[in-house]
C-alpha cells in the first residue's frame, strides 16, 4: 500500500470495570463548507483482538 496510514487504538473504559482497545478512526464529514470532527469505530468484524 502506498498510502498506507496506522492509528492508535484508542482505549475504551467500559462500565464492567475492564478496559478494552478499540480501532477508531479520525473523519472529517463536510458539506456546503461545512466540516465537522468525529470518529468512527472500524468494523473489524471482531470483538476481541490477539495482535497489537
């Protein structure tokens, strides 16, 4: 990939008590010169990782 780009996952305090690792991505929505921050969760399609 050239454009190849990593982002922290970014770490989740659940109401359990436990902390968990979510892959969050930074996006930028616009529209008639508008823009608005947010993130948006990848689907991964996996709630729990192995791999770093």
């Amino acid at each position: 990939m050239i454009d190849a780009q990593r982002f922290p996952y970014k770490i989740i305090d659940t109401s359990l008590g436990m902390v968990d690792r979510m892959p969050y991505l930074p996006l930028t929505l616009s529209l008639n010169g508008q823009s608005l921050n947010a993130e948006g969760l990848l689907d991964t399609g996996a709630s729990v990782n192995v791999l770093p």
